[in-house]
C-alpha cells in the first residue's frame, strides 16, 4: 500500500464493526464446518496482522476460549437432552424417566452421531459469531467507537459500548493481576489461587467501569438540560410515531394476510419519521468534534468486504442449499463460491494500514 494508507494509524471503528458484522452474518447464514473454520481463521488472521497495543487488543483470546466452550456446551446439551433412537447410535445411556408435565423432554437416552454432529455444527456456528463479535472487540477502539455514534443516538451507544468493552477490561484486569500476584507469591494451585485471582479481576474491571461512568458525567456527557418542554415532546412523538409504524410495517410484512399498504408502506413512513426524530434529537445533545477519525479507502475497502462477505453468504444460502446446510448423513463440501467466500474475508489483513500503536512483541522486548 501506498499513501496514507500506508501510513500507520487506528482505522475507524465503525469499519472494524461493519466487517465483523458481515462475518458474523455470513456465519448465521450456514452450518457448513468447513465454511465456518474458514471464517473463524479469517477473523483470526485479521485480528493477529492489525490488532493494536491498547489493552483491548488482548481480549481476543478470551473470546477464543468461550468460542470453544460455547461448541463443547453445545455438544454436552445435545447429549443430555437430545437423546434420540434414529441414526447410528454411539453410546447408549439410560434414558432418565421425567413426570408427565415434562412430555416431550428426553433426558439422556441413546447418543447416535447425527446428534453429535448436529450439535457440533450448531455449535461451530454460535462460535464463530462470538469470534467475529470478539475480533471487531479486539479491533475497534471502544472510546473512539463511542465519539462516533450519532448524537441522537447517545443513550443507545452509551449502553453498546459499554457492554462490548467487558471482556477487553476482564482481560487487562486478569494481566495485570496476575503480574501482581506473580511478584507477591502464595497460592499456585486449588480454590485458593482461583480465589485471589478472580475477585481482584471483577473488583478491578467494575471499579474501571465506574470511573469511565464517573469522568463521563463529570464532563457533561450527553446532557441535554438546555432543551425546551417544546423540543422534548416534539421529538418523543416523532420516535413513538415512528416506533409504531415499524411495528405495523413490519407485522404486515411477515403476515401475508395483512393489507399490503400496510407493510412497505408503512415501513417507510415509519422510518422517514424516525429519521426526524434522530435529527431532532440529535440538537439537543452537543459534543465537541475535536480530531475525529478520518473516513478513507482502506475503511471502505474494510466495510465493503464485510457487506460483500454477507451479500455472498445470503446467495450461497439460497442458490447452493445443500453447501449452506450439509446434512449430517453426509460429508460436508465447499463450492468455488463458498471457498471464496470463506477467504475474502481475510483481505483487510493486506489493505489497511498499520495500527499506530502496535503489540509489545517479546521478542522484541528481549
């Protein structure tokens, strides 16, 4: 690359957030396994060429680790309900006699490998959005994500973008309390090292949380005491106008029985008149504009990929079912579309620039 985009610097949030959302909408629209490892190592490689030295970029194992115990859950549900006669049985447990009001519940009982497998793909596919959720988690500054958001939009951001950056402050609290304990000694093993690590990490992260929330308020943040009574129902009519033209627009979408000048219709309508109440919203709160994050082509190129990667994802879904939703009979396969599919997605490892602030390696250190 060239340029500025060669340059090193934080991309926009916004980009990282529109191309993890494309994976993860492309991992909803599959249970392929190979499909989905070919997503989960797109993620990976991405997160591991252009994640930054700030303490969220080392969230992402954290989110490594639930990934695989969410499929191991999965598998383990499967197992203790979903025991099931048909198929090649592998195990066959006695199944646990439940009352009557249960009926319809089996509780343990023959494990065939259909079973198996069908859990193991659901799980592959909960694992890898949390993976997808997790690199964006890893990628997008959290603080420059939330200057970003709309103003109308504040309270709604505010709340995103705290629940987002949990796991990136459980990380940098577990790092730097194990450094602590490290130099201290005690306990290495058993319940009690368990102990003094986990309530100094939760104390630590709600204590960050609380200062965040803190300087937040002490800065005005989002107030909005300024407006009229005027302005103030002026702009809650818009929104519940709007929120309930959406409501009827989109019941009379998926009810094909309802008048169809209900849906669409109203369906813009409703969204026209949101939009006029973002704005009008959006005057009331006001925040400075000091250094925002520039817009260039590797952002575009970062948020096209993603949309390409859904868009691809949604037509494989639809036109090559039987590569979108392998049965568990038989060996799952990819198509040429799908390998591409599967592989685009590790393009922004290449087009974007550098992070200003890279990882300490050891190496390095040493």
């Amino acid at each position: 690359m060239t340029g500025s985009a060669a340059l090193p610097r934080d991309l926009h949030p916004l980009a990282w957030w529109t191309w993890a959302i494309g994976l993860a909408t492309a991992a909803s629209l599959t249970t392929n396994p190979l499909l989905l490892l070919l997503v989960m190592g797109s993620a990976t490689v991405v997160v591991m060429a252009r994640r930054s030295g700030h303490p969220f970029g080392r969230s992402f194992r954290l989110y490594v680790l639930l990934a695989l115990l969410t499929v191991v859950l999965r598998v383990v549900f499967r197992i203790v309900f979903g025991g099931q006669e048909v198929g090649h049985v592998l195990l066959d447990l006695p199944e646990v006699p439940l009352p009557d009001w249960a009926a319809g519940v089996r509780l343990l009982g023959p494990v065939t490998s259909e079973a198996l497998l069908a859990g193991l793909y659901d799980g592959l596919r909960l694992a890898t959005i949390i993976l997808c959720v997790g690199a964006a988690n890893s990628l997008a500054n959290p603080k420059r994500l939330l200057a970003s958001v709309p103003p109308a939009l504040y309270e709604i951001g505010t709340a995103l973008v705290v629940a987002v950056t949990i796991f990136p402050q459980l990380a940098d609290s577990a790092r730097r309390v194990r450094a602590a304990q490290a130099l201290r000694g005690g306990a290495t093993s058993g319940v009690g090292r368990l102990r003094r690590f986990l309530v100094p990490v939760l104390e630590d992260a709600l204590e960050r949380s609380l200062a965040l929330a803190a300087g937040m308020d002490a800065r005005g943040y989002g107030r909005s005491g300024g407006a009229t009574a005027r302005e103030r129902w002026t702009t809650g009519s818009l929104l519940l106008l709007a929120l309930t033209g959406i409501c009827v627009g989109t019941y009379a979408w998926l009810d094909p029985t309802a008048p169809r000048v209900l849906a669409l219709p109203m369906l813009a309508a409703g969204a026209s008149v949101a939009v006029l109440g973002m704005v009008s919203s959006g005057r009331r709160v006001h925040r400075t504009r000091y250094r925002p994050d520039p817009w260039r082509g590797p952002e575009l190129v970062t948020a096209g990929v993603g949309v390409a990667v859904a868009v691809l994802a949604w037509y494989v879904s639809h036109t090559e079912v039987a590569v979108a939703y392998p049965g568990v009979d038989v060996a799952p396969y990819l198509s040429p579309l799908a390998l591409v599919l599967g592989v685009l997605g590790t393009l922004p490892a290449v087009t974007t620039p550098v992070p200003a602030t890279a990882p300490v390696r050891r190496e390095a250190a040493a």
